[in-house]
C-alpha cells in the first residue's frame, strides 16, 4: 500500500516536473499538449503560435457536434487502445480538437482529432482503421476563447460566434471557413474543466 503511494508520488513529481520544465498550460493536467506561446491578447481572447503538430483524426458528417464527438471520440479511442499497425497503446494525450467545416443545410464536417504524444510525433502508427488519419497540422497562429463547463452543440456555436465577433470588431484577419473547439478533459472531471474555441489566423 505504502509501496504504491511512493510510486504514484513519485510518478506525479515527475509529472509535474515535466510539466514545468515545458511551462505547460495547468489544463492539460501534465498530458502532452500542443506547444504554442501568447503573442497578444484581444479582449478576453488570446493570440497563440503554435508549432508543427501531428494528430490523428476522423471526419463525421453530422448536425450535431456532440454526436460527431461522441463517434469520433471511440473510434480514436481504439486507435490508442491498439488498432494500429504495430498494435500499441499509446498514451493518451491533451487536447480532444475539432474542426468544424460548416456544410449548407445545416450539417458540418466535424474531425474529431487526438493529439499525438510528443514520443510518437515523429512514428505515428497507421491506423487500421481506414476512415482515420494522420494530420499534421502546421505552424499557425489561433485566436483563442477559454471557458468552462461542459461543452455542447449551444456552447460551442456561441462560444465560437462570441469569438468571430470580438475578431471583427478589433479587425482580425482569420479563415472564414472553418473553426476548431478543443477539450482538455475526461467526463467525469467535474470542477476546473478547461474548453476553448479557435479560429485560424488568414
Ligand atoms: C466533408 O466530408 C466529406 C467526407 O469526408 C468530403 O467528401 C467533403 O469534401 C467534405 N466537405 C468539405 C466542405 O470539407
Ligand atoms: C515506429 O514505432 C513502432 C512501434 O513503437 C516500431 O515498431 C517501429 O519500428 C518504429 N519505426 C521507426 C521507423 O522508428
């Protein structure tokens, strides 16, 4: 029992030590996350660079992002859990992204996208899974909304217009065609939930 207390412990020192030597942002709860660093705050917004990134993804055609969420989230789960060509586990990581291509009649092309670990950025495993892939992401710049909660299809959409109006409003240039949300957390993470929505700089 004691054994496994020190273990634990000294797995969150390390943690945690890792974390600061990164400087990583609190939410991601010591799970490798993108790297990015503040270049300006608008408003309540924040301009972030973030560097090159891998992710593995999945596109749900859909009108609702929960359910896109949702169904995206398992078959990415099964991807960590072994259903890759070299049949590892590999660790989960921080955020869960979505990019939101809205689509005429009310649907839009929701990839719901794992962020790949540091470890595994530059060896991503293929995934078995033919309706996933890898996407790597390049350098950009994300003007940024952080809140709390819980994420739903009311949250993300004001969140995301709230975010498109402070942008106009202090004349920033950003891709019109497409936004992200990300979450930082498991379900069952009640308090300090971290959510953010990003539009790309143009
Ligand atoms: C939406 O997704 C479908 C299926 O993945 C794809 O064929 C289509 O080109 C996408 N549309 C847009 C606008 O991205
Ligand atoms: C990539 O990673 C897999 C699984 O860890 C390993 O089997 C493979 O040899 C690696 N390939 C390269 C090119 O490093």
């Amino acid at each position: 029992m004691k054994m496994k207390f020190l273990v634990v412990l000294a797995a969150l020192i390390t943690l945690s030590l890792a974390a600061s030597i990164r400087d990583e942002p609190s939410f991601c709860h010591g799970l490798d996350c993108p790297k990015y660093t503040v270049t300006r705050k608008i408003d309540d917004y924040e301009e972030r660079q973030y560097e090159p990134s891998k992710w593995v993804g999945t596109t749900i055609t859909s009108d609702s992002y929960s359910q896109a969420t949702e169904e995206g989230f398992k078959k990415l789960f099964d991807y960590i859990e072994g259903a890759n060509k070299d049949g590892i586990k590999i660790p989960m990581a921080s955020p869960v992204a979505v990019k939101i291509v809205p689509l005429p009649q009310g649907q839009s092309n929701y990839t719901v996208l794992f962020f790949v670990p540091f470890a595994y950025q530059s060896n991503t495993s293929i995934p078995t899974d033919p309706t996933l892939s890898i996407a790597s992401l390049p350098a950009l710049t994300a003007y940024v909304g952080q809140f709390g909660g819980y994420m739903s299809d009311k949250v993300e959409q004001e969140e995301t217009t709230k975010l498109k109006n402070a942008m106009t409003k202090y004349g920033v240039q950003f891709v019109q065609q497409y936004s992200f949300a990300a979450g930082y957390d498991p379900p069952f993470r009640v308090i300090g939930r971290h959510n953010e929505v990003w539009l790309i700089g143009a």
